[in-house]
C-alpha cells in the first residue's frame, strides 16, 4: 500500500552518458530533466540516485557482458572517463542529502545493499523515474515488484531511446501489474507527497 510517510525516490540512471553526445545518447532525456530535477529538489534527502558503471576494459566483466562491452568498446570507462558516468550536474548538487547507488547492471537489486539500505529505513514505497523505460528503469521496476514494493512510475519522468519500446513497456506496467504499480506525473506525486 503507498505510503507518503515510507516513501523514497529512486531516479534511475540520470547520466552524463546518456545525456551527453556519446553512441548511448538518449534524446528524450532533455525532455525528462526538469521534471525529475523538480521531484528531486523537492525531495532530496528522500531521493536516491542510480549510476550505471561501466568497466574500465571489457576484459573487466564475464559473461554476455564482456561481449557486450566487446561491441561498445568506446563506452567503457578506459575510453569515456570516469566523469561522464557520473549523474547530471543538477542532481549531483542534490547530494548530500541524495544519495548515489553504483551498479555494474542494468538492476540496481542483485547485489542487496539497496534493498537493504531501504528496509533499515522502513521504506515500502518507491517513486521511480529515469532512464531508459524499457532497460534499467524496466530492471528497477520488476525488481521492486518481487521485493514487494509500492511502485509510483513517472510517466513525465521516464526516459527511452525507443518510442515504440517506451510505449509498449508502460502498456505492460499499466496492464499487468496494477496491483503493485500505478501510473502517474510529478505534478500529482509532488501533491501526494506534500
């Protein structure tokens, strides 16, 4: 059940990578910025910030992932620099009292110090926004779902490279899991939460 009172902001993957002119760019979040900038100002100490980490070498991973860094050899941090993987300057000025959680993949839950850190706050809601819809934000969600979270799923705040993909993942949110996700805007949150 939402609860203003348990509540925390989780901004998935706000990034310079991806905001930035790189082959990971993605257009729609210039359209995003505000909205999740005016949710995290309002709420900073209650908003959580994601970065997506990419190694160093492909060499660095195992798996499907060193072949995935195999073929975006420009995206690894060797060759990007460890600034770009950093969140966008005007969210970075929210922290402290924001906090910032590295991952390595698209989850943010696998290794447990989210959820961890969450539970030791008695947290049972999460409003989501960030980037993209239909990767890591998709991640997030399905993660929260089986951890039994409340979810608030910004659809002003959330991001994709893909129309159709964006489109279709938030059909499948609002039509498959309305029992533990609802749909809503900044505006409507920012009141809910006031």
């Amino acid at each position: 059940m939402e609860d203003p009172r348990r509540c925390r902001h989780l901004c998935v993957d706000m990034q310079r990578l991806f905001a930035e002119d790189t082959p990971w760019n993605v257009p729609w979040m210039q359209k995003v910025r505000d909205p999740v900038t005016i949710l995290s100002s309002a709420h900073a100490a209650e908003t959580i910030f994601t970065r997506f980490i990419p190694p160093v070498h492909p060499a660095d991973v195992t798996g499907t992932w060193r072949e995935y860094y195999q073929k975006w050899p420009m995206m690894t941090r060797e060759v990007l620099g460890d600034e770009m993987v950093d969140i966008l300057p005007e969210l970075r000025e929210l922290v402290p009292p924001a906090t910032v959680f590295d991952k390595p993949i698209y989850s943010p839950w696998l290794e447990g110090r989210l959820h961890r850190y969450l539970r030791g706050q008695d947290v049972t809601t999460l409003v989501i926004s960030g980037g993209e819809t239909d990767v890591c934000v998709l991640a997030a969600v399905m993660g929260a779902v089986d951890l039994g979270y409340s979810i608030i799923l910004l659809k002003d705040a959330i991001c994709s490279t893909s129309d159709a993909t964006h489109d279709a993942t938030l059909g499948v949110y609002a039509s498959r899991f309305s029992t533990q996700l609802r749909l809503s805007s900044v505006p409507e949150v920012l009141d809910w939460w006031a």
